[in-house]
C-alpha cells in the first residue's frame, strides 16, 4: 500500500499526503500540480510555434534545462516525502531495504527522462551559439517590415582532396515571399567566367570581371570565396572567416540584382555525416550514377534510401552528366533531407545531428533573427518552391549574358508575385521543369522536378 501510494504521488504530486491526513499540504501540492500540468499542456496544443522559437533562442534553452530539471528535484522531494508519511513503522530489515530500493528506482525514472530534456536543450544551446552569429545589432519586432522578400545564398562547398582551400562548387540564391512564403530558388552555375565584382576595391582590381589567379586558375565564380580569404584587402576590415562569404554574397547581389541578406554555408563532406546521422535520406534517381574516385561505385536508377556517402556522390558525380545535371540533383537532394528531417527522426538521431550539424554549417545569420526565420519557414513549407537555373543554353557560362540573368529575375518575380496576389494557378513563365529544360516553360514545384 505504502509503494502505490508513493508510486500514485509522482503521478499526482499530494496524494499520499492526504491519505496521511495532510490535507492542507496536499491540496496546495495536488493544485499547484494541476496548474503546472494544464499549463504545460495548453502550451503545447495551443503555442507550438512560440515554443519553437523559444528554442533556438539560448537563454530560453538554459530556462528549459533549469526548468526540467527543477521539475525534477521537485518530484523527487515529493516522492521521498510521500513515503516517509505512508510507510510502516515497524518493518522487517529486508522489505525495508527493497522498499528503499524500489523508491530509490522510482526517483530515477524521474529524474532520467528530465536530465534527458535538459540535455538536449543545453546540446540545442550549443548548437545555437555554435552556427550562428552572435547579435551584433537588434533586430526589430518584424523583421520584415517593408520588405516583400528576403533573399538567402545557399552554398555547398567542397575541399577536395590535393585542391588548397575551399571552392563553392554549389551557389543557389532562395528568395522567399515574406507573406506568402512562396520561394523561387535561383542556380547559378560554379563556372560563370569574367563575374561582375562589386564596388570597392574587389571591382578596382577586376574591372572587366573576376579574373582569379592567372595563369594558375581560371577566373570562375567558385574561386571568389578562397579569393578573399587570400587576399583580405578584397574586403578591409573584415577578420579570417568572414572574407569570403562577405564578399561571394556582394558579387552574387551584383549578378542578380537581389539584396542577398545572409548567408548559410554547408561543407559537402560535413553534410554526409548529417545524413548518416538521420539514417539516411530516400531519393529518387533518374539515371545510374557511377561514383567514386576510380568510378568503383554506382547508385542505380529507382527511389532508394542513400547513404551519407552515396548521397554526397549524387550530388557530386559528373561521370557520364555535367555541372548543369549536377546542380539539379544538388537540389532535389537538399529537397529531401529538409521534407524527411521530420521531429521524430530529429529527436531519435539528435545529438549525432547537432554535431554533424556544428561541424558542416556556418552562416552568418544571427541569433536573434532565428525565431523570425522559423515563422517564415512556416509559410515556405505551405507554399510553392520553384526553381531556376541559369544554364546553357539560356547562359553561356564563357560569355555569360549578366543583363539577361538580372532581367530574368525580376521577371520571375515580378510574375510570382502577381501569381500571389491574384491567387491563381498557372505559374510563372521561365522556369525550368528539371536541370535538363531551360526554355520557356511553366514552372514546377521542386517536388515535380525531382521524382
């Protein structure tokens, strides 16, 4: 009796103290668990996206931790407690000892599920403070105020083997409806020659276009980030680290005419880890894909579950294809890691993800603006993504049409926007159905263009 009793008080705080005639100690232990508990639970029915943003925010994390394992400390007084009230006075030796032990037991199941909460808000904190850029400026209650889109650079980049430094061999501009969340994600190729530099001293030292280190390299657009970071008079002022992507956004916003905002950086080897820790990613793949650095491996075509090794080689192979095939399957498969990093799979893999994670990404997004980005990625998962890639033979990529790709954009847009408004159907002319068609055409979602 005395162990369901106490087994009853850490499901319902008070109960064994008003069997034990406590009454006023029980009533205030029993309501103010009652409060706590339907306070948790409207929380989470009702405000899911508030807690959302609280938790990429760190002191809201470290609030978290504390709380749970408060909770926890708490649940444990009130369980030795309950049984100190409830237990016999006269017991043998031997049921006192497993009386003792099954309490001691019960405790733990206590405390174990909100240590483990706390962890996993301290590793999120972690996380937080790691990636992203720490507030330098405050940032206004909306963000977005006055502003119809936000323009993000996406990049992959890639350190290959023998190669010094680091080369952007993935560059894709996501410009997002702030109201509606309808995104259109621009492609540019890594190979576009004799790039427009902005102004500063970047254009005084390349005033007919990025030329890079000649005669050692080629001059193309994935070298302007090792570029700067080479070179820091290309941009005065900013330290090691910040150079190259300070810059890649200037010379991307002069080539597209768009305010590139932040940037977000994914390392390609970093990003297999991150995929081997969510257990995979499914994918469906149009044509064999030969792989490896002697061609050894091969991802045949079907909808398969890729290994983080495998899905790095889908998004980087060439064999048998070219850059403009490899840019589309680039961005089915970041399509695919973000659909099926769903809550349980994050949950389950969490800490092996926020390492993977800490490892592969930077950005200079900064923290304050995070619970802003969760709202507006609310409204991108419910709209429409597009995609358009400025490939041959839209864009010769030796003698690249720079007026033509900002011209194609602000039609894009413009016709996107349009779309928004009137609500209606047809999409916007212009945008490819897959990396294999870039003529006149309908758009299509992402989702269309990869299975």
């Amino acid at each position: 009796m005395s162990l369901a009793l106490t087994l009853g008080s850490a499901a319902v705080w008070g109960l064994a103290h008003l069997w034990a005639g406590r009454r006023v100690t029980g009533v205030l232990l029993m309501g103010g668990y009652a409060i706590l508990v339907t306070a948790i639970t409207v929380t989470l029915l009702q405000a899911q996206s508030e807690l959302i943003s609280l938790a990429v925010q760190p002191d809201w994390l470290r609030t978290f931790a504390l709380s749970a394992l408060l909770f926890a400390a708490a649940t444990v007084a009130v369980v030795i407690r309950s049984y100190q009230l409830v237990r016999p006075e006269s017991m043998p030796d031997t049921a006192r000892y497993l009386s003792a032990l099954a309490v001691g037991l019960l405790c733990a199941l206590v405390i174990a599920p909100m240590a483990y909460v706390a962890r996993l808000a301290l590793v999120s904190q972690r996380v937080v403070t790691s990636v992203f850029a720490a507030n330098t400026a405050p940032i206004p209650v909306d963000p977005w105020r006055g502003r119809e889109r936000v323009n993000l650079l996406l990049i992959g980049a890639d350190a290959a083997p023998g190669r010094p430094g680091v080369r952007t061999d993935s560059m894709t501009v996501a410009s997002i409806d702030t109201r509606t969340g309808e995104t259109v994600l621009f492609g540019l190729p890594r190979n576009l020659e004799r790039v427009p530099m902005p102004a500063g001293p970047a254009r005084d030292r390349f005033p007919y276009g990025f030329g890079g280190e000649s005669p050692y390299t080629p001059g193309l657009l994935n070298e302007v980030f090792q570029y700067a970071e080479d070179y820091p008079d290309m941009v005065p002022g900013a330290p090691r680290g910040h150079r190259g992507p300070t810059l890649l956004k200037r010379t991307i916003s002069e080539i597209t005419g768009l305010d590139i905002t932040n940037y977000a950086m994914v390392d390609m080897s970093g990003f297999a880890d991150i995929i081997n820790a969510m257990g995979g990613v499914k994918v469906t793949v149009k044509q064999p894909i030969v792989y490896g650095r002697q061609n050894e491996g091969l991802i045949r075509a079907g909808t398969h579950k890729l290994s983080g090794e495998e899905a790095l080689w889908f998004g980087r192979a060439r064999t048998y294809s070219d850059d403009y095939v490899r840019m589309g399957r680039q961005k089915c498969l970041m399509n695919a890691v973000a659909k099926q990093a769903d809550p349980v799979t994050v949950l389950r893999s969490f800490e092996k993800l926020a390492d993977a994670t800490m490892h592969a990404v930077s950005t200079d997004i900064p923290q304050a603006l995070l619970p802003n980005l969760i709202d507006l990625s609310d409204k991108v998962k419910q709209a429409k993504i597009k995609s358009f890639q400025f490939v041959p033979p839209l864009i010769n990529t030796a003698y690249p049409d720079y007026p033509l790709i900002k011209h194609k954009i602000s039609t894009i847009l413009a016709e996107s926007e349009s779309e928004s408004e009137s609500k209606a159907e047809p999409a916007a002319p212009g945008l490819a159905r897959g990396p294999h068609r870039h003529t006149e055409e309908d758009a299509v979602t992402l989702d269309s263009a990869c299975n």
